[in-house]
C-alpha cells in the first residue's frame, strides 16, 4: 500500500474516531441536563426582561458588577488552582460536626428582645425579628448541585424538616448558585411563606417552578420593600450568577439589609470586597447582627468572595455591631481546611475588638445576649500564617 493510500485511511480513522467521542460527549452532556431538569430554573421574559434592560446594573443582557473583578483565566491560573487543590489540606471533616436537633416547638416561645437567630447550616439562617420571621437562602438539599447523585455533599444533616419550620413572613434570597437557591426547597417553603424577596431576574426561576407570581418581589439594588412594619432593602454585591455551570450572569446577585422598629440585620450573601458596602451602613446600619460570608475562599477568586479577615472589614463597613459567619461548615466548596474559615474569623475579630458569634448548626440565641465563642469544631490543622 502507498504511502498515500496509508495515510488517507489514518485520516479517516482519526475522523471517525473524533466523531464518535464528539458524539459521546455531546450524548453525555445532554444526559446530564436531563437529569437537572427543572433544578436549571427559567429565563427571564416579557416585562421581567424589559425591566432588566432598563437597569443600570444590566448590560447586554447580563449583569454587571458594581466594581469590576478580573475575569482572566487562562492556563497559569488554572495550574494554581489545581496546586491548591492538590494542597493535601483537610476539606472534609471524618464525621458529622455536632448540630443541635429542632422541632416546631423550639419556635413557640417568642424571643425576649424580639431578635433570635437560627443557624441551619451554610448560608441558610432563620431570623426572627421583631415579630417577623425572616429566611435567608434556604438550602435543605442533601447536595449543592443540579444533580441529586453528584456535587457538593452536606457534611451534616439538617437540623430541622421544612415542615416543621414556623410560618414564613418572607424567604429571602442572594443569588442563583445551587448552595444559595434549592429548587426543592422552595417548591416546598412556597406554602409556608407570605412572599420570596429576589434579585432582579431570578423571578424566572421561581415561576418556572410554579410559584405563584403574587408571592415573587424582585429587587433591583437599592430598591425597597416592606414586610408589614420591615424594611427590606437589595444591596450591592461583588459576584456572578448562573445555574448551567457556567457563569452566564443573567440574574443579579445582592446582599440585604432588613430594618425593623427596634432592630436591624445585614446579610452578605456571597460577595468580593468594595468600598459601596460603607454606603449600606449610612443607609441601614448600624447593625444589631450581620451575617457574612467567610468560607469558600482562595487566591485564584479574590475579587467574588472575601475571606474571614475580609469579612471583618466588610463588618466594619456596614457597621455591624455582632458578627456570625456563614457560608462554612456545611459543603465542600473550595481548597482551603473545613474549619479555617472559623479559626481565621477567631483571630481577625481578635486583633480588630470585634465581637463574634459562632453557634452550632441549628444552635438558637439572641444578639442581645450571645453566647461565648467555643470551638464546637475539630482540631484541624490549617495555614495560621495569614490570619
């Protein structure tokens, strides 16, 4: 055989070779988002996506941040990455860290300062505010992904069913992400609450999942609504969105702050550090409690979630007056130690006089009166050379 004729066939083969693992790949990732299904959510349409368009905070159909992030990615950021990943720290803990267990009738008796805060685990907390009850990015998924066989696994069980949860005057919600918005979770609470406070297009997800329309209010930042004598008010926050796997950015994300008669709470949501946080406490603070994201942190996306000496500062900012960190404890979401987050919280607030508290999951008490910092959490050795 020529050597022609030799390589004409190889061509051929390399061809049919290429096609048939494009065909697979393409057979597999259409399997996948079959099995999403309606965890994916909606597009936003008609008079949500004309309001979209006229936000300053949209552009060319996507949002923007407030204060730009660098974007770049390319190989040497990904190497970097994968080093920290390969960094052999202890991301998961050999057990389940202990929660407090809760039932309905943990809710019967008010709270004597008319504040209380309940932390489910994560980002997900339940506050009861001047005769309110608030919930903030209600996740009760066993796993922080589209797919219920794969992603992110809670490293604890959650401390209380959906159906025992009081009577919801508002669910509140940061972003689309799947460790901040659960599609079940809100099908579920859709009884239970009067209304879902969103950002700006996430309505869409809401209605695909057959939320009644009366019960979604979407915020633009700095936009308000009331909760009978409450005020909630979208934030900036420093972030991105989607909920494909790939940061399309077609919703907006925010940070909230709630002002009561008698108290007042920020909730960060996820977020990068900016100056635009100083403005939120001038219109809302100070603060009776703020509840700021400390987890999920790395050199490789400084500029979308702070770390715990961050959020301190952020802490400062709005003019927080107690501080409870979230966004740690509960999934597996970056390469740093599963317990760092909190360890590097107890050393900032102590080099800056900040108070802190750091219940357990499901663990209730009451800003007026917090308990004392106590590590509830494993020795876990983590890099104390950057607090």
């Amino acid at each position: 055989m020529g050597k022609g004729k030799s390589k004409k066939k190889w061509k051929r083969r390399l061809l049919t070779v290429s096609l048939v693992v494009a065909g697979s790949l393409l057979f597999v990732a259409a399997g996948l988002f079959l099995a999403a299904g309606k965890q994916l959510g909606g597009s936003a349409s008609g008079e949500r996506f004309e309001r979209m368009q006229a936000s300053p905070n949209f552009r060319a159909g996507k949002a923007r941040n407030p204060v730009p992030t660098d974007n770049s990615w390319g190989l040497a950021m990904m190497w970097e990455t994968i080093k920290d990943y390969r960094g052999g720290h202890k991301t998961e803990p050999d057990e389940p860290p202990p929660i407090v267990r809760l039932t309905t009738e943990a809710f019967a008796e008010k709270p004597t300062s008319g504040l209380r805060v309940t932390w489910l685990g994560h980002s997900s907390v339940l506050v009861e505010i001047d005769e309110k009850v608030i919930l903030f990015d209600p996740v009760f998924a066993e796993r922080a992904s589209m797919f219920s066989f794969m992603g992110p696994k809670r490293f604890h069980p959650t401390p209380i069913s959906i159906d025992a949860l009081p009577v919801l005057d508002a669910v509140v919600i940061s972003h689309d992400h799947y460790d901040h918005l659960d599609y079940e979770a809100v099908v579920q609470l859709a009884p239970k609450t009067t209304a879902f406070y969103v950002p700006l297009g996430i309505g869409a997800h809401l209605e695909e999942w057959e939320i009644p329309a009366e019960k979604i209010v979407e915020l633009d930042w700095w936009e308000e609504a009331e909760v009978g004598e409450i005020k909630l008010a979208a934030c900036p926050a420093r972030h991105f969105s989607g909920r494909s796997g790939f940061n399309d950015n077609k919703t907006l994300w925010a940070s909230w702050a709630v002002a009561g008669p008698e108290h007042r709470l920020f909730f960060s949501g996820d977020t990068g550090l900016m100056d635009l946080f100083e403005r939120v406490g001038e219109l809302y603070g100070p603060f009776d409690v703020t509840f700021i994201k400390v987890g999920a942190y790395g050199r490789t996306w400084p500029d979308v979630h702070i770390d715990p000496k961050e959020a301190i500062v952020v802490n400062e900012m709005v003019r927080g007056q107690l501080m409870m960190p979230t966004h740690w404890g509960t999934f597996n979401l970056s390469y740093h130690g599963w317990t760092e987050p909190a360890e590097r919280v107890i050393v900032a607030a102590e080099r800056t006089d900040t108070r802190v508290v750091i219940p357990k999951v499901g663990q209730m008490f009451e800003p007026a009166n917090p308990p004392a910092v106590e590590r509830w959490w494993p020795e876990v050795p983590w890099r104390k050379a950057s607090p």
